[in-house]
C-alpha cells in the first residue's frame, strides 16, 4: 500500500515486494507470497486448472517428446543469450548467436548418432552378421542346457533366421506399432525443437501489462519453466555419474578380466546422450550394452546386465537425491512422484515426474502454503 499524490492509498505491491526472477527463462517479477498482491482469485484458479489440463494432456496423447525438445531449447537459448548480454559487442546479436549455437549443436548431434548407427551396422556386417553370432552363441549355450530343453533351442543360423522370421509375422503389429511409435516421437522432438526456437525468438511477455488471467498463466508457465530447467541441469550430473560408472564396466573392469568390448566409445557416447533423458535412457543405452556384450559371450551378457541392474538400482536413489536437493525435496517424495505417475500415465510419467513434483513443490512454496515458517 502506497500514497498516491493527491493523498489516496492504493493497494499493490511497493517495489520492495518484487523479489527478480533472475534465474528463470522468463523476464518477469515474482511477488513476494506474504507481501504482494496476485492476479484474482478466479483468474489464478483458472490458470492451474488450466496447466494442470495441459500437463494433463502431453501425457495422455504422448506429446512428451516435443514438449522435452522445446522447453530444451528454450532454456539452453535464454541461458546461452543472458551470458552474451554481459558482452557489450555482442548485446545486439545475443539472441541470434544463441539461437544459432543452439540450432548447430542440436544438428551436429543428430549427425553424429545417424553417422555412429551407420558405423555399428557396417561394423557387424548387417543383420545376417548378427544372427550369424548369436547362432553362434546358441550353439555354446547348447552344449550346457538339460536335453530336454535343447529341443526349444535353434541349431543353427538357418533354424535361428527362421524362427526370427516367424515371431516377426506373428508379431508383427506390436513390431509395427514400436517402429511407428519411435518414428513419430523422433519427428515430435523435431517439431518441438523448431517450436522452441521460434518461442525463443520473440520477447518474453511482461505479466505486469497483462489482463488477468494472461498474467497468471504467463506466471505459471514460467515457474514450470524454471522447474524443468533446475531438473534437467541435474539430470546432466547424474547422467554424467552414469556414464562414469559405465565406462569404468567397458574400459577398467571387462578388458582387465580378459574380455574387451568392441565399439567401447561408442557406447560411452551412447550413455551419456541417453542418459540425458530420465529412466528411458538408461533402458536405451543398457539395451545395446547387453545387445554388444552377446556378441562375446552368452555369460558376459548376463554379467553385463547383472551389473547395469546393479548399478542403475543404485543411480535410482542417487537420481532422486541430486534433483531432491535441487528441488528441496526428499527423496523419498521423488520416489512416490515416479511411482504414482508410472501408474497413471506410464513410462511418460515416470519421465515426467521430476519436473511436474519441482513444479508444484514451487507453486505451494512461493503460495507460502508449505515450507517452514519465516521467523
């Protein structure tokens, strides 16, 4: 409350109230929750139904992968144009350069993974070069299994090449449905990185000179902004520890034991790129480690799973506890946030989950509804 010049109060908040988010996405104000005033109470409570049916959304019609790709390229490019501003040459050109960083990256990685499958299908020589192996493989396992059940197992390369054929017409439906399924998130996350970089483009929308409801909704998408951005930077560390991890496997404890594994750092990369996606990574990068180490033996494949099981159980509590302290969460909380999402949405929640669980925890604070009392 504040004197206007003719002697009249007016209610608002003074500019003390206006605590800078100035490590958010968006150029806007928060008020402080115990001092300043808000947007009506039907103008708020119509914005979080509001996100809550877009969240709602994205996760039922499986649009995760374009919002993860546009949010990403939103933060990255903010982050990236608030370090240019400090330069005084490159004020004016900020927002272009860091566009255009954003753009060549995101090209040269998408070159690199199509350049790195194309090198590990030529290097196996195919798909007859790999039923060839597993036949192989087969043949060993054969020699170690009770008669009865070596009547279940192939013989050989042509008995292996035509039970492949006969699972895939018999199955064929669920195997069209996963390449469908994987074409269409991969042309989503295209789509959400063109719609990122074109959010980016344009100015940030000061709620102040918004109506009501315009200013609560630009209020809440930039807090959940802010909350993927806080967990994403955490997921780099943890997929980082992940990769650690996985290459002291492929390169320390595999070669010293006698069994050296081909196309080591290309599953190095593959790890920390796929780790960067919660929980679906590691089910990428532990799918083609297992898939590699078959190729040497039927026993280090176990071996390898046995290890990646252990150690991603334990990344499961680490993961939780690195964006828990981002996120002033326990982690317990994050635990039954993954789990409760899995069983409403399935593994889009479990993905989701981090984000949505850092979002509402900043809702209710800055609400001033949880958190400890200030003295």
């Amino acid at each position: 409350m504040r004197a206007r010049p003719g002697g009249a109060l007016e209610c608002g908040p003074t500019p003390r109230d206006r605590v800078a988010i100035s490590d958010g996405p968006y150029a806007a104000t928060r008020m402080n929750p115990l001092s300043a005033s808000r947007p009506s109470g039907a103008a708020s409570i119509a914005s979080y139904v509001l996100i809550a049916l877009i969240c709602a959304a994205v996760l039922v019609f499986h649009l995760l992968p374009a919002v993860i790709a546009g949010l990403l390229v939103y933060c990255v490019t903010r982050s990236i144009e608030r370090r240019l501003l400090r330069q005084r040459q490159l004020s004016h050109w900020a927002r272009m350069l860091a566009i255009s960083v954003v753009i060549v990256v995101v090209c040269m990685l998408l070159t690199a993974i199509g350049l790195g499958i194309a090198y590990l299908v030529q290097r196996s020589h195919g798909f007859s070069g790999l039923l060839l192996r597993l036949a192989e493989i087969v043949a060993d396992l054969r020699g170690f299994l009770p008669a009865d059940i070596q009547a279940y197992i192939p013989e050989g390369v042509d008995e292996l090449r035509a039970r492949v054929a006969t699972l895939l017409r018999e199955h064929g439906q669920q195997v069209s449905t996963l390449g469908y399924g994987s074409v269409r998130a991969s042309i989503l996350a295209l789509i959400g990185l063109v719609l990122g970089a074109m959010v980016s483009w344009n100015d940030a929308a000061n709620p102040a000179s918004q109506r009501p409801l315009s200013a609560a909704l630009i209020e809440r998408f930039a807090r959940l902004t802010q909350s993927f951005q806080t967990v994403i930077f955490a997921q780099v560390r943890i997929s980082a520890l992940n990769t650690l991890l996985t290459a002291i496997y492929l390169v320390g404890i595999l070669p010293l034991s006698g069994h050296p594994m081909p196309y080591t750092k290309s599953l190095v990369t593959l790890t920390f790129i796929a780790g960067l996606l919660p929980v679906v990574g590691n089910l990428i990068s532990n799918t083609f480690i297992v898939l590699v180490s078959s190729t040497l033996s039927l026993q280090i494949a176990a071996f390898s799973l046995l290890f990646l099981v252990l150690i991603h159980k334990l990344e499961y509590f680490v993961n939780a506890r690195i964006i828990g302290h981002r996120i002033d969460a326990r982690a317990w909380e994050i635990v039954i946030a993954m789990i409760t999402m899995e069983a409403l949405f399935g593994v889009g929640g479990v993905v989701a989950a981090p984000v949505l669980y850092a979002y509402l925890k900043r809702e209710l604070g800055d609400a001033g509804l949880i958190g400890a009392k200030r003295p």
